[in-house]
C-alpha cells in the first residue's frame, strides 16, 4: 500500500490510498512466461543447429557388454529385416563409428533375408569404405537368418581370416537375383477386367501384373538380373579365400554349385566355405578384440539406439515388429509397383521391413 497526503478539507487530511500487489504480481508472471518462451526458442534452435551437423540420425550407443569404464570400444553394428534403400539406420551406424575414434573394431550383426539389389550394394560399399578409412577389423556375426542380400553385406569382411561366424541354428546362402512376377491377367479375363494403359513400347509394362511376360521380354529381364547376379559371385570371391582359389565351386563348372540360390545351414556353410565359424555374437566380439589387439577385460562394447519419437515418449507407439519379419513399411507397399531386382530369399515382394 501507497499512501500520499494530497490535501486537506476542514484541517483534515485526505489519505489516498494505491495498490500495487496485484499489478506486481501480474507484470512478474508475463516477464517469466516471456522468459521460457525465449529459454525455450534458444534451446530449439540450439538443437536444431546441432542436428543440422549430426549425420548420425540421432542414434545413440548404449552398453552392451564388457568393461563399463573402457575407453576402447566394439561397436555392434546391426543389420536388421528387409534391406531397402540401405540408406537410414545402418547408414547412421556406419557414420557414428566413422566419427567414434574410441570404436578399435566392429562386429556386423546381420539378422536379414536381405532385400534390393541396390540397398544391398549400397550397405556394401559403405562398410568397405569405413574399413579403408578407419583401418579397423570387422568380424560379422550371423544371426538367424543372413540370406541373399544379407549374405552379400557381409562379404564386406574382406578376406580376413576366421571372420564370418553363424550360430548353429543360422540359415544363410540364397545367393541369387529375384525379380518378383504375378501374372494376374486370367483372373481379369474372368471378371471381364481390361488393362487400358498406353505406353510407348509394348516392353514398358514388360513386367505388369496385368499381362504374361512374352518369351522376348523374358529375355531382356534374364540378362538384366544376370548382370546384378555376376556381381554377386564377384562380391563373394572377392570375400571367401576358399571360393576365390576354387572358383568352379561358386560358378558350378563341375562339383557343387553355391549359387541356385539354395539356402543352408551353419554346417553346410562352414563345409562349403561360406563362413568361418560356427558361434555366437559373444564369440565374435572376442575375435574381434584379438584381432585389433585390445584386452577383453578392459573393452566397452556396445550397441547403437533409434532416436525416440514423441509417440514413444508418450506410449503411443507400437510394436516396432509385427510377427517375425518387422514392421509393416507403408513406403514398401507402394513400391510394390515398382520392378527392381532383389537378392531376397523370398518369391513375395517385401511387405515388411526394418532395415533401411
């Protein structure tokens, strides 16, 4: 309260009287609410400037085993589902261990059937040149399955001795191209159903599902999946000493031949020679430490995180699996339309994916 004489009536003084609490109390809580606001406007654009530079997606790494002091680490590095573009989570692995000089060795998880031809090769060229620049050994550890595409990225090991294990119970091999075909066009005769599309050469919807593919066309698409399916067997040469000194083994002039696209067992593929050895992920972590020369004991390894979403924050989110093979991918079921070549153990066009 203000009080102030003002004047007087009749030799008595007139009190006026002013509050100024309330007003106090109103100007305190605009200015703090102002001074969020900005205190938050600053954050954003903080974080905002930080991501602008961070080319790692967002992951972080976790601990997964080891010395939780260690200052050397194993980075596991996890490839997982239906490989796609090959761009996205792997990607930002490959580039946070890039930037991790603490990171002496990788172990590559793979648990995939693979998936595209070029999401495939896209993995492969970025693993062996992360190699090159870092010069750190990689060991690859197969998970329950590590088929086609899944197998072509592991030849990124290089011809590393006793690199490659699976566990006992892995299914890998497939080594083949797919281009999926569903020829729909009896079933529209039928239901008196006409595709009117126009084109500008009858070979532009070669691959419809609305039309058989002629014995010409045929032609086209088998050397076209020959090319991607040459590429392959070179990629494994190039990263199985065994099949790179018998090289009719892999082509099938005479004995076995590798790549009908048959798939196999951890034993059969350690008689073939299309892995080392047969052991889990805790045995591939200790070669990979022997072979960059680190002490077990005192070796951090760890593991990479997605960044969280709000919905997961908040406890909307799903399941990031539906079933055994993932995520239902909106993105895969429109490219569903799209004919590409696939080193997928798989007749089915990828309906599920997580890797990307």
């Amino acid at each position: 309260m203000v009080s102030s004489n003002v004047g007087s009536t009749q030799g008595q003084p007139i009190i006026v009287q002013v509050s100024t609490g309330r007003i106090s109390r109103l100007f305190a809580t605009i200015g703090w609410i102002g001074f969020l606001v900005c205190g938050f406007i600053v954050m954003r654009n903080y974080s905002d400037f930080q991501q602008y530079y961070d080319n790692s997606g967002g992951i972080s790494e976790r601990y997964h085993s080891g010395d939780k002091e260690g200052t050397d680490k194993v980075a596991v590095l996890d490839i997982t589902g239906v490989i796609m573009s090959g761009e996205g989570y792997v990607k930002n692995q490959i580039d946070k261990i890039r930037n991790d000089e603490a990171v002496k060795a990788i172990v590559l998880r793979i648990n995939s059937p693979g998936g595209t031809v070029t999401g495939s090769d896209y993995i492969y060229h970025h693993l062996t040149k992360l190699l090159e620049e870092r010069k750190i050994p990689m060991v690859v550890s197969m998970g329950g399955l590590a088929a086609s595409g899944g197998y072509y990225v592991a030849m990124a090991v290089g011809d590393q001795k006793d690199c490659i294990f699976a566990e006992p119970t892995t299914t890998t091999g497939s080594i083949g191209v797919i281009i999926p075909h569903y020829d729909v066009s009896g079933l529209m005769e039928k239901y008196q159903v006409v595709d009117d599309s126009i084109s500008t050469h009858p070979n532009k919807q070669m691959l419809s599902m609305t039309r058989p593919i002629t014995d010409q066309q045929r032609t086209l698409i088998k050397g076209y999946i020959d090319y991607s399916f040459t590429r392959f067997k070179n990629i494994i040469m190039s990263g199985r000493p065994a099949l790179k000194n018998d090289k009719n083994q892999l082509l099938g002039k005479g004995g076995l031949d590798l790549a009908t696209g048959e798939v196999f067992t951890a034993a059969q593929a350690k008689e073939h020679g299309l892995i080392d050895r047969i052991g889990f992920i805790e045995d591939a972590i200790n070669r990979a430490v022997e072979l960059a020369g680190m002490d077990r004991a005192t070796t951090r390894v760890i593991r990479f995180r997605r960044p969280a979403t709000l919905f997961d924050m908040a406890g909307f989110a799903k399941s990031p699996a539906k079933g055994a093979f993932g995520r239902l991918d909106l993105n895969a079921l429109f490219e569903l339309s799209t004919p590409r070549a696939y080193f997928l153990a798989s007749s089915l066009p990828p309906l599920v994916t997580t890797a990307r």
